[in-house]
C-alpha cells in the first residue's frame, strides 16, 4: 500500500541494504505495517536539477492515505537520502500522492 520509488543519478554501493532500510524507514515515518511497503530504486538515472547534475533525488510516494505531519514525513525522507547518498536536502524533491481505495490494486482486487 505505501509505495516509494527513489530515483537518483548516484549509485548506491549495496542497493539491497538501502532498500531494507528504507522500507522501515518508510513504515515508521508512515505509521503504516511494513508488511505493506514496497520499495524500489533507479540508480545512476541521467538527472538534472537547477540545471546541474550534481547528486540529486525524485522521490515518488504513493499511499492509502497520506500521514498528517507531512513536514515531519519529507524530514524523514529527506534525512534517509541525504544520510545514504550523500545527497543535499535541496537537492531532493518528493511527491506525495493519496491514491483512492478503489484505485489501487491487490491480490487480485482492490482496497
């Protein structure tokens, strides 16, 4: 239910790692059970920002419902990214949609 993918032009060292720690970061910051998140990651993604290359982030957040302290939830984020990629807080935008319940797909129907 709670989806983020996390594109950057840096590459990760062990993606697998990352992932793991994101899905947890995610599922606290969310409030929502880890057994729901889902995670994925495009690395080394030719991106540009103010019109330079330098370490950058696109993080896409999609859920059932969005947490009510979204500024406390992009710090979350933000802080994950910088901390694992090295990449500046300004340097990292987030896009939070709340997708509708009959919208969004599972096990062979929908919530």
């Amino acid at each position: 239910m709670p989806y983020l993918n996390i594109k950057t032009n840096q590459e990760m060292s062990d993606v697998t790692a990352f992932i793991k720690k994101a899905s947890s970061a995610v599922s606290k910051a969310s409030g929502k059970p880890e057994s729901y998140v889902m995670i994925s990651v495009d690395q080394q993604t030719p991106m540009s920002m103010g019109g330079s290359d330098a370490p950058t982030a696109l993080l896409d957040y999609r859920a059932l419902g969005l947490p009510d302290d979204r500024k406390a939830f992009s710090d979350a984020l933000c802080s994950l990214i910088s901390e694992d990629l090295s990449i500046a807080g300004d340097r990292i935008y987030i896009s939070m949609t709340d997708a509708e319940r009959q919208n969004w797909g599972w096990n062979h129907s929908t919530f």
